[in-house]
C-alpha cells in the first residue's frame, strides 16, 4: 500500500467510535491523512482522537447519521477545519436479529435511518466536494447485501437499499471522475451483534458468535484501503463471503437453504 496515494486526503469516517470504523481511523491516520472521525459519541471520540492522528490533522465531529442537519453540519465542520474532502466512508450502522413475524416495524424503521438514510445524507451534503477533489465515497455494507440472511430483516433490507444507491450514483458520474465503492466485509470482530436490536428493540447484548475467529477489524480497514487506492467499485471479503455472493447468483434456492442451516446453527437462533 502507497502511502501517498493517503498522504494529506481530507477522510470522513461515520461510525468512528469502534469497530471497523476506529481501526479505519488509526489507519488513514498512520498513513497520513487528516481524519474525521463522526458518531454519536462525542466524549468517546475525543478521547480516540489522539490515537488516531496528531491534534492538527484530526477533528471529531458528535454526528446522528440518521438526522439530516447532523449530517450537514458534519460536512461543513470538515469543510471548515481542513478545507476539502477527498474521500467518505459511510461506515456507521445498526443491526438487528428477530423474525419478521415477532419484529416491532420501529425496528426497521430505525435501521433504515442509521443504515440507509445516514448514508444517503452524509453523501448528499458531501458530494459537491468529493465532484471537486474527483474523491471518494465508500458505503459498508455487507454480504447480507447481496443474499439475504434470515432473521435480519432490516439489516439486510437497508444494505441491499444502500448497494443500490451506490450503484446509481456510480452510473450516474461515470464521466466526473467520482469513485464510488461498496465495500462489504464477511463476519467481522466488532460490537455490532452486541447492540444489534431484538424483536422489541432493545439491545441484544451478547454476540451469538465466537468473535475471536472472525476478521478484526484492523484487516478489514486494511482491505477498506487498498480497495480505495485501487479506486475499486466493489470489494467483497472473505473465502466463504465470495462463495455466498457467487452462490446466490447462481444457485438462489440452494444457498437459501444453505443460508438457513447456517443462522440455525448460531446460539439461541431464532428459528429455534
């Protein structure tokens, strides 16, 4: 990885206080951009920042992705502070795990407002900027994306909604040089599964997997920036991620039963 391709890139990351989004952050950082970290936790932020870049490349930015005008004036604190954006990851999201026939519909509604509306208003506001530096926009979404899992009908639900946005906007500036990547990690080690929502909405608070063998997060901001210096328009990781995408495309019956023994082998599943 060239840390030129990084070096002085004003980079947005939403959902920056852990996970994915923090190890992005620590990253683009060590690799010489100045970094904007967004999430609802400002407090938590400012106490990340130091680890991610020295005080005068790096600002933290308190930011609800579901509320419009938070989504605005994140653009602008950025704009004002270091003048461009090169690059956003609309990394911040939400998930759930309930049946459709139990789930409170304030569920989805709530995941579409994180996954789906906070990509789409961060992009907004951020676009006329990322046209002028000829940037970058990056949504995470995730194989559940591509085929469906059971018992996540919201979650995938809205990463489906957000590749088709993506896909769009990329059509749509195909001649203004504008790079957009969706970028869909496997099963990665976070606390997503931990505050992922139940049938009534309140936290899950336990993971129903190992996490200890999934990808860490740190590997995945790593394929998350060589995806981006390649200027790919997809990355899609894993052996068995790949696998899922190409069987769905070609196999949808059998990879749904394939995909429902699977979620039926997880702790306390729901099919149970």
């Amino acid at each position: 990885m060239k840390e030129a391709y990084f070096k002085d890139k004003v980079i947005i990351v939403t959902g920056a206080s852990s996970g994915i989004g923090l190890a992005a952050c620590r990253l683009f950082g060590r690799l010489g951009a100045k970094v904007v970290m967004a999430a609802r936790s400002f407090d938590k932020l400012c106490s990340l920042a130091p680890s991610v870049a020295p005080e005068d490349r790096v600002l933290a930015v308190r930011c609800d992705v579901s509320d419009e005008k938070d989504c605005k004036d994140l653009v602008k604190s950025a704009v004002d502070r270091f003048g461009r954006i090169d690059i956003l990851v609309n990394n911040a999201g939400l998930s759930m795990r309930a049946m459709f026939k139990d789930l409170d519909l304030s569920v989805i509604h709530k995941l579409m407002d994180v996954n789906f509306w906070g990509t789409v208003n961060c992009t907004k506001y951020a676009l006329p900027y990322l046209l002028e530096s000829k940037g970058q926009v990056v949504g995470v979404i995730s194989i559940a994306g591509y085929s469906a899992l059971p018992a996540r009908t919201g979650y995938s639900s809205s990463k489906y909604a957000i590749r088709g946005f993506l896909d769009t906007l990329r059509i749509e500036h195909i001649k203004d040089g504008l790079g957009v990547l969706a970028f869909a990690p496997g099963y990665t080690s976070s606390n997503v599964r931990n505050a992922a929502l139940t049938a009534d909405g309140s936290p899950q608070g336990e993971t129903p997997l190992d996490e200890d063998k999934l990808m860490s997060a740190e590997d995945c901001a790593l394929h998350l920036a060589r995806g981006l210096e390649k200027r790919k328009s997809e990355v899609i990781l894993t052996g068995l991620g790949r696998a899922t995408v190409w069987a769905h495309r070609l196999f949808p019956r059998l990879t749904d039963k394939l995909t429902y023994k699977y979620i039926a082998r997880e702790t306390d599943s729901p099919f149970k």
